[in-house]
C-alpha cells in the first residue's frame, strides 16, 4: 500500500514545519479545524489539540459524519486517545469504530485505520472482530494481527 506523496497529502499527511504555525491557534479554532476541507489542516489541528479527553466527543462526532476521508483522519486521534487515556476506551466508544466499519465494510484504507484503533479498545468483541481479520491474506490481516498484539488485556 505505497502511496505517492500527492495521496499521502490528500489524506492528510502533514510535516512538522506545515503544523508548526497550528501551535498559536486557540483551542476552538482547532476543533473548527476539525472539519477543515484540506486534509492538512485537520490534521494539523488534530495533532496540536494531542490531546485532552474533553475534545474526545468532537472527534466521535466526526466518526458519525458520512465523509470517509475525515473518518480515516479522525480514527487515528481517536485510537491514540483512547489508548494513552483509557478512561475513553469505553464499550460505547468502540461501538462508534464498529459502526464506521459497517458502513464502509470495503475502504481498505479506513478499514485498516479501524483496525488499528480498535488496539484501544480492549474486549471481547474486538478482539473476535480482529481474530476475523486475521484470516485474511493481505494488508488488514496483518494489521489485525499487530492490533491483537498491542490489544491490553480489558479494563
């Protein structure tokens, strides 16, 4: 799954200089910018909020959107924070990764992001979501893989 610098930047890769200038924006700038319709931007200010649990909803919010390339973004954020804040690695939260693997049950790219964020969200259903996975030959079994290996026992 090599991407050319053109498709890293349309979903959203930004540099450390491109998200330098994003450290002067207030707070609620950044959550605006959440929604920004260049990929850099929101993830410029996703990486610059890093992260307090109370812009967690924000970040559900956008997972509930019917923009694939602003979930594919967001499922990072929110797989981070979950992780590093376990308190937010809810059976509630999860749920929100699972719906947004339902309704995009062939987008490689959110798929595999999915999969690595459920690695925050440790129970029984995710980890027979990942156990599927791993019956697969390709990129999403792999990840699947890695996921249950990082996946904490549940909280």
């Amino acid at each position: 799954m090599k991407s050319s610098q053109e498709q890293l930047r349309s979903r959203g890769y930004a540099t450390p200089e491109e998200i330098r200038p994003y450290r002067e924006k207030s707070q609620n700038a950044l959550l605006e910018l959440l929604n920004d319709k260049n990929a850099v931007a929101r993830t410029a200010a996703a990486s610059q909020l890093k992260i307090e649990p109370e812009v967690f909803p924000v970040l559900l919010q956008v997972l509930q959107e019917d923009d694939a390339e602003k979930i594919c973004e967001i499922l990072d954020t929110v797989g981070f924070m979950a992780f590093y804040h376990p308190k937010l690695s809810t059976p509630e939260h999860a749920e929100a990764v699972f719906a947004v693997m339902e309704r995009y049950p062939s987008h490689e790219l959110l798929l595999w992001k999915a999969i690595q964020c459920l690695c925050a969200f440790p129970s029984q259903k995710t980890k027979r979501l990942l156990q599927e996975f791993t019956a697969q030959n390709n990129l999403l079994g792999e990840e699947a893989q890695s996921s249950l290996k990082r996946l904490p026992s549940e909280r």
